[in-house]
C-alpha cells in the first residue's frame, strides 16, 4: 500500500503548530500528531484493518488530520470566547485542557485568571501547583499549594499536591507526612496511598535513614500493607508485576512500574472537562451526536471504574442535557404543529405548558452547569 501523510502548519493563538498525520502500515493505524517547535504537544490515534483498500485508508487519514486541525482551532476559539466572561470554573476547566494538550503556558494563566476571579476556587490552586510541576517549578508549586492549604486546610488533595512538591525536593519525611495527613482526612483516598507507596519506595532506593522515618525493614512492611488496601484500584497485570518484583527484591524496578503507573493516571483524559466547554462556547450544545458520544465514553469509563463516583455525576448532567435537548426539539415540533395548522387547540395548549413548566428545568440545567 502506498505510503500516504498530511502536513500543515497553522496560525493559532499568536502560535505556530504543525499537524502531521500519518498511516502506519506495520502498526495498522492512523496518528495525528501536533507539534510545537518541535515538541508533541498531541497525539491521536485511529486504529485501521489489513482489510481496507487505500481509498479508505486516505479517506481515515484526511478525517484525521482535519479534526486535529479543528480541535486545535476550536480550543483557542473557546480560550477568547472565556476572556470575555468572568466565570472562574470556565477558566479553571480551560486550564486543566490546556495542561492535558501540554500547552502549560496557556494553562498556567487560565489557572491565575480563576484564583484572581474567584480566591476561594480551590481546584485552581491544586491544579496551578501540579502544571507549575510538570514544568520542574517547584518552588513556585509550593507557593501556591501553600496558599491554597492556608485557605482549605482540611482538604486532602492539596496535601497529597504538597507531598509531591516536597518528594521532588527529596524532604521525605514531609512528604510522607503530608500524604499520610490526606490518608487520615480520607481513608479511601487511593492516590494517597499510591503516592505514599512510591515515596517509601524511593526512600528505601535512596538508602535514607532519618529518625523520622521508619526504619528500612518498616519501610517495607508498610510498601505491601498499603499496596493491600489499594489492590482494587490498580490494574491486576501491574498488580502483580509489582508484587513479583517486590519478591525478587527488585524495588528499582518496582518503583518505575508503580511511577509509570501512576504517570499514566495523572495523564488520564478527563472527559467532562473538554466536554462542558465545548457544549457552553464550542457550539456543542445540540449537537446531539456529540453528546451521545460522550455519554458512551462515559459509561465505558464506569464499566471499568465503577467505584468513581466522578463519572455518575458527569453522565448524570449529561443524561440532563439530552433531556434539555430533547424537550427543545419537543417545543420545536409544537411550533411546526401550529405553523401547519395555526387552529390546533391540542398543539397550542401542549406549547404553552411546556413553556411554562419547561423554564424550571432549564433553570435548574443552568444552575447545574454553572
């Protein structure tokens, strides 16, 4: 099969991109990459089969390639439709896209516009302090995660961010006691508990002796009780590849798999975010194929994790949405009953009640969404 690939570059955002799609014959797949000055800033994926013919293959890399393009062009599109808003949590959403498509200067001052907006947004500082990581800032992290303990003391994900921020500063007894203080405001806390794991691991790797730390042989006693309470939330292959390794006193290697692992949860696509700001400013709203699309990934994700209550509220508003759209295509069809027949009693009663009664739910849908 010919080889056949799409190349662009883009003006966007005062920025230059280039999009590169590509089909991978041995791999039998389509990837759309961006790039930045070089740097993959996103990658997409479509999977093909040794049974289609070229047209078909071209025709999947030209898809590709243009909603890439799109998605790009729609995330700027929506990032100047919020500055013109005050509305903290659109920034804060925009925030957390921007720093899932690795664009960290964007996502950086989408952060800093929420708290300036709205001081007591607490995700705005956790998430502030996890981009200000990514880029290696630590001090900065600090900062504002200790800004944002000094308003919200008792809430457990800024003490596992400010662990983080101290295990990079290699202060493990801090760090320790930091994820062991959102363990005890939140005992099923997993992420906690992983990040407690890794850091004793990395302890016993660094051969660090302190009086404020258990000893080595604890250390290790302590890695396998808190892996125990955890197993149900971590995929059973690494599950017991770590349990392997630690039986073969390979902890090196135990801890990459386990900080890989935990890599990858930190890189996990939050589908409601993207989700929310395209259906307020992307033009998603009644677009009913996109919302079924994501009503679908959402109850793929809660077949796999059914314990996250995060995914039942997020179909929940979008099962609201669908309603919203629903008794709008209702209200559409009174009206064409009507503009047919503009003596039919039954229609304009029907119209009138559902204009009434309908403003209460659309309320209720805004305030949701808001």
């Amino acid at each position: 099969m010919e080889a056949f690939g799409l190349n662009n570059e883009i003006l966007v955002g005062g920025k230059k991109f280039h999009v590169q799609t590509n089909y991978l014959e041995p791999a039998q797949k389509v990837t759309a990459t961006v790039y930045e000055n070089g740097k993959i800033i996103l990658k997409k994926e479509v999977k093909t089969n040794e049974t289609y013919s070229q047209a078909k293959i071209n025709e999947i890399v030209e898809q590709a390639h243009k909603e890439m393009i799109e998605e790009i062009e729609l995330l700027f599109y929506i990032s100047e439709k919020v500055r013109t808003i005050r509305h903290a949590n659109s920034n804060n959403k925009l925030g957390i896209v921007f720093s899932q498509h690795n664009l960290f200067e964007e996502a950086i001052q989408e952060f800093k516009n929420a708290i300036e907006i709205e001081p007591e947004l607490s995700d705005a500082y956790k998430n502030l302090c996890n981009v200000y990581l990514k880029v290696g800032d630590i001090n900065n992290a600090l900062d504002i995660i200790n800004d944002g303990i000094q308003r919200y003391p008792d809430y457990p994900d800024f003490h596992v961010s400010r662990g983080n921020c101290l295990l990079e500063k290699g202060d493990y007894a801090e760090a320790m006691h930091e994820f062991n203080s959102a363990l005890e405001m939140n005992d099923v806390y997993y992420q906690a508990r992983l990040r407690l794991v890794i850091a004793l691991l990395k302890s016993l790797l660094e051969n660090v002796e302190e009086n404020t730390i258990p000893p080595i042989e604890d250390r290790k006693e302590l890695i396998i009780n808190h892996l125990q309470k955890i197993e149900r939330y971590i995929d059973s292959d690494v599950l017991l590849d770590v349990y392997q390794k630690f039986d073969d006193l390979k902890y090196k290697e135990m801890y990459d798999t386990l900080t890989d692992y935990q890599h990858l949860l930190d890189e996990k696509i939050d589908l409601e975010h993207l989700f929310y700001l395209k259906f307020m400013f992307g033009g998603k709203g009644k677009d009913d194929q996109y919302i079924g699309e994501y009503v679908q990934a959402l109850s793929k994700e809660i077949e796999k994790n059914p314990q996250f209550a995060d995914y039942r509220n997020n179909l929940g508003v979008a099962y609201l949405i669908q309603c919203r759209n629903l008794f709008l295509n209702a209200l559409d069809e009174f009206r064409q009953a009507l503009k047919i027949n503009p003596n039919f009693k039954k229609a304009e009663k029907n119209l009138k009640l559902a204009e009434n009664d309908g403003k209460g739910f659309l309320i209720l849908l805004r305030a949701i969404l808001k």
